[in-house]
C-alpha cells in the first residue's frame, strides 16, 4: 500500500512539467548543499593545519602532526570533489533536447556512479589520520585493541551514514530518475 501512495504522490512527475520543476528544485538543493560542504572544509583545513601540524606545542608528538596532515589532505580531497560535484549541479541545462536532458539527470541522480566512488580515497584517509592521531592517547588500552575498537565505530558510522544517504535518496531523487526513465521511455517508443 505504501508503494501504492508513493507512485500516487509522484504521479505529477510522469510528465515534462512536472518533471523538470522537480529535478530543478533537486538540483538547487544539491548545489546549495555541495557549495556549504565545499566551504566546510576549506574552513576546517586551515584550522586543522594549525591546530595538528604546525602548532609548536611541544606536547604534539610526530604522530599527531602526520595524522593533522592526512586530515588536511582529506578535507582538501573532499573539498575538491565537492567543488566538483557543485559545477555538475550549477551546470545543469534544462535548455539541452529533451532526450539529452532526461538522460542527464538520469545519470544524475543514478545511486551508484563510479564518479561517486572517489569520495572512498578520503574517507580512508581520514581512518588512516585518526590511527596517527590515536598512537599516543588511550595508554591504558592496548593499542591494537584501541585500532580495532575505531574501527569498528568508524565502519559503524559510515554504514550508517552510508544508509542515510540510500533513504534520502530513495525519497528525493529515486522518483525524479524513475519518472526521467519512464518520459525517456515513452519519447523513444514513439
């Protein structure tokens, strides 16, 4: 049944325009929220550059400036990508032929693009950072035990944040691909 309501609400997507008012509304609301993360993280790097790596606190062990640095190299890398991903959305021309526009945001907002998968380089380099940053804290923990214990919260946190992500978008953007898929369909068997 809450399938059922779910189609019936998004049946205004099923043609062009109702469709195209969607996907710009969805596209606002990535590029505002690519270019907040984007300015995150140009704001955390500085702090994190100076508070981990160049901070001449005598109590700053090696290991804490490697692991500061490979969190600044993190924070760049997503900042990067975040910068990228808000062109693609700034970038979005609704003026292009329908076919071609549908099969953009198709694309678009498909779950799992291989793009999608340098995010990953990142993430890792965060785990690897706080392993650096863990080498001299806890001393009453074995260390090896303080690794594995992180680790698994940290896999934890991202399967969780991970899932998240798949219920957003399976209720934001899913409809608005389903409904692209199906106009996109309908124009081409014509």
């Amino acid at each position: 049944m809450n399938t059922k309501n779910n189609s019936d609400k998004n049946n205004h997507l099923l043609d062009i325009n109702g469709l195209i008012p969607g996907l710009q509304k969805e596209d606002r609301r990535n590029e505002r929220i690519m270019r907040n993360f984007q300015w995150l993280m140009w704001i955390m790097i500085p702090v994190y550059f100076g508070l981990l790596v160049v901070n001449p606190d005598k109590d700053l062990i090696w290991s804490d400036r490697v692991g500061g640095f490979i969190y600044v190299l993190a924070f760049l890398l997503i900042g990067l990508i975040m910068r990228h991903y808000y062109k693609e959305y700034k970038a979005v021309d609704y003026s292009l032929p329908t076919t071609e526009m549908l099969r953009k945001a198709i694309k678009r907002y498909k779950l799992l693009r291989p793009q999608k998968l340098y995010i990953l380089i990142p993430v890792l380099l965060i785990d690897v950072g706080y392993v650096f940053l863990s080498l001299n804290h806890f001393k009453d923990v074995d260390y090896l035990d303080r690794v594995l214990i992180y680790q698994a919260v940290y896999l934890g946190a991202i399967i969780i944040g991970a899932g998240i992500g798949v219920l957003i978008w399976r209720k934001r953007q899913k409809p608005l691909r389903d409904a692209a898929v199906e106009l996109l369909r309908e124009i081409e068997s014509e």
